[in-house]
C-alpha cells in the first residue's frame, strides 16, 4: 500500500496544479507562479507521506548538497539539449530568425519546475525506488523507462518512436542518475535543465507538446530521425545518443559505488537494507 499511498499523494499536488492553470488566466506570470508553488509543495509532501508510510528520514531528498545537486544537473540538462540542438543546427535543421518572447520563457521556467519535480518523484522517487527493493536494479530501470515512455504517448503529437526515444534517453538517464546518487536531486535538475532548454530558451516542441515560445523565435524543419519531426528534439538520434551516453556513465558510476541491488533473493534484501526504501 506504500506505493499506492505515495503515488496518490504526490500526483494529487501534480493534478491540482494542472487544474489551477486550467481554472486561471494562464498569462506567463501566473503560470510561473503556480508552476513554481506545484514544485514547492510536492517536496514536502512526498517528504511527508514517504516518512509516513515507511516510518524512515526521507535521505533521497536531503538538505545537503540539495542546491548544488540540483544545479548541476539543471546546467548538464541544459548542455545536453545544447548539443542536440547544435548538431541540428549544423545539417541547417534549426534557423533561428530572432528574439522571441521572454516573458513566455518565464512562464515556461514555472511549468517545466512543476513537471520536473512531480515526474520525477512519481517515476524515481516511488515506481523505481521500491520497485528495485522487489526487482532488482535492472528490472526496475528497464521498467520504469518503459512507463515513463509510454506516459508521453498521451500527449499531443506523440509518436511511438518519440515515446521510445523518451525511454532510451530519459527514463534510462534519469533513473540511472538516481541509481548513482541514491538522491533525487540531481535527476531533478537534469530534467528540469533539459525541458527548460528546450522550450524556454531554445522554442521547439518538448515531448509532442507545441508549448509557447521561448526566448528564441526559432523553428526546425527536416527528417524526422534528425529533428524528431512534430514530437520535438528529442525524438532526434542525437538526443537518443546524448541521453544513452549518460545512461552509461551513471550505471558505471553506480557500479564503482556498489549502488546496484542484485536480482538473486538471497542478495535482495541485504542490498535493500543498505538503500532508501
């Protein structure tokens, strides 16, 4: 029941920020509001009913090193949509004609806090969290990946490669980093850094999502193995490229510090013991 109760409560604070947006005047400002007031409370609620429900401190978002984590990974989210966007650019993919709008760009820093946070928490805070305490590290990787990609077959303009591609070199990275870090900081701030970049600062489609534009009036146009087609960058192979390598290198970084729960029943539980569960 822990995972249903921890699901409930972090997604109630996701949906009740999409309803106020829908509710409001969705001007930029009011959407960087609610957007930032969504990612504020889902951290102590999840603090909440984690420490609740498992009757342990809540060590996956400790205060220490929270702010540098967190920055760090925005920038690295930032720099790997960058070199995405750069490569496009260099096959002449993506033409930028100006400045676009930089009070929609503040509006999307408020909404892509909001979805940062809550899916992170939902997808590595509670599915692959305790799922890895009954699976296995690998298992609850390759799974999650899968929902995660899958959830964005719902969005407007999704395609099923997008979605794998979403899997590949988001779910993947994203739990990966968790898995190295046993800390959901960091996976935070590279999702958080990521979407910004792409919406806010550089104005394609993020997930399918033709989202308002940012502070670049910019457009691509091209293959869709390229650019990603109508399901944005990154459907691309370089952004599948991109969140693959990282991918590795988290895993890797997992493996040195001993992070990886075994499968074998006999390992589960001593492995378990020493991780958040």
């Amino acid at each position: 029941m822990r995972l249903v109760w921890q699901l409930l409560a972090v997604g109630a604070v996701a949906y009740a920020g999409g309803g106020t947006l829908q509710a409001l005047d969705a001007s930029p400002w009011v959407v960087l509001v609610v957007g930032l007031a969504t990612a504020a409370v889902s951290v102590p609620v999840y603090r909440w009913v984690v420490g609740r429900t498992e009757r342990r401190p809540v060590v996956e978002l400790g205060r220490e090193r929270a702010v540098a984590r967190l920055g760090w990974g925005s920038l690295l989210g930032i720099a790997m949509f960058g070199f995405v966007i750069a490569n496009i650019a260099l096959l002449g993919h993506y033409d930028v004609a100006g400045i676009g709008s930089p009070t929609g760009a503040v509006g999307l820093l408020g909404f892509m806090a909001a979805a940062a946070v809550t899916e992170e928490l939902l997808f590595r805070g509670v599915l692959l969290r305790i799922l890895e305490g009954w699976w296995g590290t690998w298992l609850s990787l390759i799974s999650t990946s899968l929902l995660f990609g899958l959830a964005h077959l719902a969005n407007p303009n999704a395609t099923l490669l997008g979605a794998i591609a979403i899997a590949i070199e988001a779910g993947g990275m994203l739990g990966a980093a968790y898995i190295a870090t046993r800390n959901l900081w960091l996976p935070i701030g590279l999702h958080f850094g990521w979407n910004l970049a792409a919406s806010a600062i550089f104005s394609t489609e993020v997930s399918g999502n033709d989202t308002a534009q940012g502070l670049l009036d910019a457009a691509t146009s091209g293959p869709m193995l390229v650019t990603g087609g109508d399901f944005g960058p990154e459907g691309s192979v370089y952004a599948v490229f991109a969140g693959l390598a990282l991918t590795v290198v988290f895993l890797w970084v997992a493996k040195r510090r001993g992070n990886l729960v075994p499968m074998r029943r006999a390992d589960r539980a001593e492995a378990a013991a020493r991780l958040p569960q």
